[in-house]
C-alpha cells in the first residue's frame, strides 16, 4: 500500500500546476491528502501505527496528524483521538445538530453509574470486591446492563476459591466518555472540584490511578471458552440489598 502512496504522490509532483493554486499546493503536503483520505474512509478509529505503514516512507506520521487536527480545529468535523487511536467527529459545540438523529437512551441506574465507576477506577475488579468497596450486595442485573452497554468486560478469573470473574473496562468506554486513556479518569481534586465527593473526606482516603495494559495480572487466570456464555445464561439475581448496617444502594 505504501508503494500505492508514494505513486499517487509522485504523480502529484509531475501534475502541471496552475499558478492560482501552486501557493496551496506547496502548503498542504500530499501526505495530509492521503491522512485525510484514510481517516475518512475508515468506519473505525484508526491507531497510529496503522496509518504509519499505509503512509509513503518517511512521512512522520506524529507530525502529519498534529497538522491535520490543528487544521481540522476550527472546522465542524474534528480530528480527535480517543482510546490512542484518530478518527473524524462532529465539533463537540455542534453536536446540538444531531438531536433529531439520536437514539433515545435508557438512563443508568445510581447503582450502575456506582460499580461503573468502581471497576474504571479498581479494575480488574471482582463482584465481591465491588460489593466491599460500594457496602452493599450488587445484583447481576446491575453487571448485565453494564455489559450490555460493552463499556465493561470479564478480564478473567481471580486465583483465589470460586476463582471469580474480574471485570474491566472497554475501549468503548474510552470513545463513550471521550477519554484518550483510562489515565485521564479524573483525580481527587477534580472529583472534589465538581462536588461528586465531599470535602470532608477522612484522612489517607485517595482516587486509585487506573491503568491502561490489558494484560491479566498475575492473580488472574484467562477466561475459558464457556464463560462468556455462562454469563448469558446465568438466572438474574435479587435486586441489591443493604447490608445490616444500613448502607444505602
């Protein structure tokens, strides 16, 4: 493919060139020509290391992307990169034009949004783990809906009794929330600056950094082929209830 490129660029070279526009053509490289054409052409978001080998040698691929966002900046389509790889989106100031197109959505429930937030933050994470963090006893119906959404996904089996399943999240949650890595999660601070903590927290309480390798760790053993359906299959549990010392759901 790259041989591909580089042809379409030497025949943009030997292109007899209008004096009205020979200004344009010699400050927008041919390579942002073909950038542009990749990223559009592409249903998916595309990794930089994929861009790189359908580009011409020597084309710096960090520096062609860097121009091309800066020149899609202040246009109504973007380029961004979420989940470190680039993709086109409607400017974030004109997405009020898509309202008629969008789909309804159905809204999460507080204890979703809660153990969502606990395995963004604590993944790889099991239920029970889930369950001493949030105090209370999580249905799996508040698992299922979450997986349904394929923001969070079984990592594999925790080597302790029952080797129960951890869970993490997805690169559908990246692009969901608009987030480049799990690291830009907001910190404590943050949290604290739009009020979803209270300042009054006790001392030593501290926001774990998430990490982004998805590589099991080494109390984790890999999903064997019938987990996937045995979560499917599974019958749904009661709904979540406090524990005796009152906590809320």
């Amino acid at each position: 493919m790259a041989s591909l490129a580089e042809k379409r660029m030497e025949d943009a070279e030997e292109r007899p060139v209008d004096p009205n526009t020979e200004t344009e053509a010699v400050a927008r490289p041919e390579e942002l020509r073909l950038l542009e054409a990749l990223l559009f052409a592409s249903a998916e978001p595309i990794d930089q290391a994929a861009l790189a080998k359908r580009m011409p040698d020597g084309v710096d691929i960090k520096e062609a992307l860097a121009q091309l966002q800066a020149e899609y900046a202040p246009r109504g389509v973007n380029l961004v990169r979420v989940a470190n790889k680039w993709t086109f989106r409607t400017a974030g100031d004109l997405s009020w034009l898509m309202t008629r197109e969008s789909t309804e959505t159905r809204r999460l429930s507080r204890a979703a949004i809660e153990v969502l937030a606990i395995i963004a933050y604590h993944q790889p994470v099991t239920r029970a783990e889930i369950e001493e963090i949030r105090g209370v006893i999580t249905s799996k119906g508040t698992l299922d809906v979450l997986l349904e959404t394929s923001w969070i996904r079984p990592r594999g089996r925790r080597k302790t009794p029952g080797r129960p399943l951890t869970f993490g999240t997805t690169e559908q949650f990246l692009t969901q929330f608009s987030l480049e890595q799990l690291g830009d999660l907001p910190g404590l601070e943050e949290l604290k600056g739009t009020g979803l903590l209270d300042s009054r927290l006790p001392s030593g309480f501290s926001v774990p950094t998430p990490s982004d390798d998805v590589a099991l760790r080494e109390d984790e053993d890999p999903l064997e082929a019938g987990d996937t359906l045995d979560l499917l299959l599974a019958p749904p549990a009661e709904p979540e209830t406090p524990p005796d010392n009152g906590g809320e759901s």
